[in-house]
C-alpha cells in the first residue's frame, strides 16, 4: 500500500561516523532514506518541531529543536543488520498553531500505520502525544473493537485541566475523546513521580482507571514488579502505543527536559521496558518528548533517547 504523509519540511540528509562501505560497518546515517509514497514497510521517523504546549503549561522552552537533535545523535549508532529506515520530515507549529499541527501530524501517522509502517515520531514538547494518538486512533488499523492502549514512560500524567491544550493535558483530551466515541482505551504511566503530581491528578488518573507505577517502585530490585505491570498491559490490549518523555530518568541521565527528574527511574529499567514493548507485537506507534537541547550536557539526553529509539527499531517483534 501507498502512503502520502504530509509534512512542512522535508528531511535532510543524514550524516555520521565513516568506517567503510558494506553492511559490516553499517549506521544509521547510511541507512536512512527519504521516504516516499512507495517505500516498503519499515521504521518511519516524522519529526514535530514544537515547544507551544511547553509555553502554554509554564515549561522552559526548547523542544522545537528536539527533533533534528535526535536524528544527530541517532545518525552515527552501528546498525547489526540492514533495515528499512525512512525519515519523512518534520512537521511545524507555525505562529501557535498547535492544534492544526497536531492535526496534521495525526494524519501523517494514520497513513504511515496504514501502509504497514512504524511511525516513529521525534518530539517537541509532550502536546506531540496528542497528535501521535489520534494517527493511532484514526488508523484503517484499529477497528471498533481492537482495544488501544497507550503507555506512557513518564514523571507526570499529563491529565490537566486546562482552557486550552498543551503539554500537560494530551491524555486527558485523548481518554475524553474515545470516551465520546465508545471506543475502548486503557492509559498506562510508569515512572510517576509522587511529588510532581497533585492529589487532583492522582483523583484524575483513578477516575479515569488509570494504572501506575511510581518512580520508586521501579529500580532494579523491582524488576518483577515492572514486568508484572507491563504483563498486566498487554493482555488489556490489542494495540500498543508508547509514549517516552525523557523527564522519566534522573536528570544526571537525562539533563536536556523541561522538568528534570530529582529521582527519576533508572535508564536499565526504562531499556528493559523498551525492549519488551518492541518484542510485545503489540507496537503500532512510539514517540519521544520533551527533548531539550538547549539544556542538555554534552549532548548526553539526545543520545540517550537515541540508544531507547535504536532499542525500539532493532528488536524483533514477536512473530516476525
């Protein structure tokens, strides 16, 4: 099946480390293609260039640069085998334009899910969930019946209440959604940091069923107990969508976010989430917020969400 995805910028040329020709010394850099309406199925990066959610919620600002930051820190990792990889370009949020934005973006990744793709989405701000749910939801894919469930690796809910949208409020406006569509979804966070979130957000998250896991509940002597939730996640759901705001590690790990984590989960953890998720052949979708180069440290957030977004891509799924 074709696939026409409508972006603002096209993508540039990918570039990186050097060793020589052949699939022995192979990197991202040199496998990455333009995409084109034809190409085969494979991982599919669209960028989304904003901080507006960010401003709106009273972040520091940033994220618009998070996108090409990632396919710089991405370009040089070693590939194990060849793959089919596609950067599609990046959409824009012009003049404030969020909702128009996110609009496009999710019909950019309906179209990319519906010719067989995994659209892997660089963010902006977290107002990017908003628009990767609804390419999801709004997919040939889901049917009535398939249960969509989204993940979201993350210090926050995100469930605000707010006059307009932005970074804090994306799955809140997705649970009301499918709510008014008698559409079947189940929200899921793991990372919540007790101290960044009010008791109206936990009352939130219980009145829409939402599931947790505390940052404390997910160091390395807790590994049953993750593995026990995200077992508990996959058998409510058909589809899988993963959501990874990089403010879910310590901020020694991840500096470059809005809201750096004081505790934060460890990077083993969030990996070994990642790669569950990859091999779970529940993923129809992944994106990563939040990544802030103006406030990174040697570069060490972008390259970290490179190593999670390598993990994702590079992990047989269950099946293939």
């Amino acid at each position: 099946m074709t696939a026409t995805l409508a972006i603002d910028t096209p993508p540039a040329r990918w570039s990186g480390r050097d060793d020589g020709p052949g699939a022995s010394h192979l990197r991202w850099h040199h496998a990455v293609r333009p995409f084109t309406p034809d190409s085969a199925p494979g991982a599919v990066v669209i960028g989304f260039a904003s901080e507006e959610g960010v401003l709106r919620n009273g972040g520091r600002p940033g994220q618009v640069q998070g996108p090409d930051a990632l396919r710089t820190a991405l370009g040089g990792l070693a590939l194990p085998a060849p793959r089919d990889l596609y950067d599609a370009g990046t959409i824009q949020v012009v003049d404030g334009m969020l909702e128009a934005a996110q609009e496009r973006l999710g019909s950019a990744v309906s179209a990319a899910i519906d010719a067989g793709h995994l659209p892997v989405v660089f963010g902006g701000g977290h107002e990017v969930a908003y628009g990767t749910y609804r390419g999801v939801a709004d997919s040939q894919r889901r049917t009535r019946q398939q249960r969509l469930g989204v993940l979201n690796l993350d210090a926050h809910f995100d469930l605000r209440i707010a006059e307009r949208p932005s970074s804090g409020t994306p799955f809140r406006q997705a649970l009301l959604r499918e709510r008014d569509r008698g559409m079947p979804m189940s929200y899921d966070v793991l990372g919540i940091s007790q101290p960044s979130n009010t008791s109206a957000l936990f009352d939130t998250a219980a009145e829409f069923g939402v599931r947790h896991l505390l940052d404390e509940h997910c160091g390395p002597t807790h590994r049953a107990a993750v593995d026990e939730f995200l077992d508990a996640v996959f058998e409510d759901v058909d589809l899988l969508y993963l959501t990874i705001d990089l403010d879910v590690l310590p901020a020694a790990v991840a500096p470059g976010v809005s809201a750096p984590a004081a505790f934060g989960v460890p990077l083993e953890t969030i990996q070994h989430v990642c790669d569950r998720v990859a091999a779970s052949g529940l993923l129809v979708a992944v994106d990563v917020a939040e990544l802030n180069p103006v406030f990174d440290v040697d570069g060490r957030t972008a390259r970290t969400a490179a190593r999670l977004v390598h993990r994702i891509v590079t992990t047989p799924a269950a099946g293939s």
